[in-house]
C-alpha cells in the first residue's frame, strides 16, 4: 500500500489533534464548542485553515475580528499572531495545515 490512511476522530466534543507531522507538512484537526478558544499565539508555520463545520471568529495581528463559516480556507501567514475561538452557537470543525512543518521553521 502506497497510501497511508490519518483518521481523524468524528466527534461533537471539543477536541485538537495532531494527524500528521512529518518534515513537510503537519495537519491538525480541531472541533470548538460554543465559546471555546485556543490561547493566543503566533503562526510557527505558514497556515491554511479549513472551515468544514460551523463557523470559526480569528483575530488577526492588529486586525478587526472576522467571521469565517463552513467552506472557507483561510491562508495566514508565518508569525501571524492569532487568537481562534468558535462565538457562534455550533460547534466549529477545522482541519488546519501547517506547510513546511513548524519543526522546519525553527531558527527563521
């Protein structure tokens, strides 16, 4: 077999998971509850987020919060500070893909 399956957990609970973390990419999957945020933190990599359940508020930087529902990808650059948290009433789900791996990105 070439391929190799990630399976990700189906699930309405909160949860952030590591599915892949290799030299050249490193794909988390992430499921919010209302009112659930990740700590504030900066972009170790370059990110592209991937909105496939409700809807996900960022703080970008110094920018106004914006509002992205299911479907959106977003691409935010290295060293981007962010503060993700779902504000809505469902649950948001994300699968967020950081390419090079942040382990690459170390001593940039």
């Amino acid at each position: 077999m070439v391929e190799k399956n990630h399976p990700f957990t189906l699930t309405d609970a909160k949860i952030v998971e590591k599915l892949i973390e290799d030299d050249h990419v490193a794909v988390n999957h992430m499921v919010l509850l209302n009112g659930d945020a990740l700590p504030e933190h900066y972009a170790n990599s370059n990110v592209t987020m991937i909105v496939v359940r409700g809807t996900v508020t960022l703080n970008l930087d110094d920018q106004e919060q914006h509002v992205y529902p299911k479907g959106a990808i977003l691409s935010i650059p290295f060293r981007t500070k962010m503060n993700v948290s779902n504000q809505g009433e469902d649950a948001v789900e994300l699968f967020v893909v950081k390419a090079p791996s942040p382990r690459m990105m170390q001593g940039m």
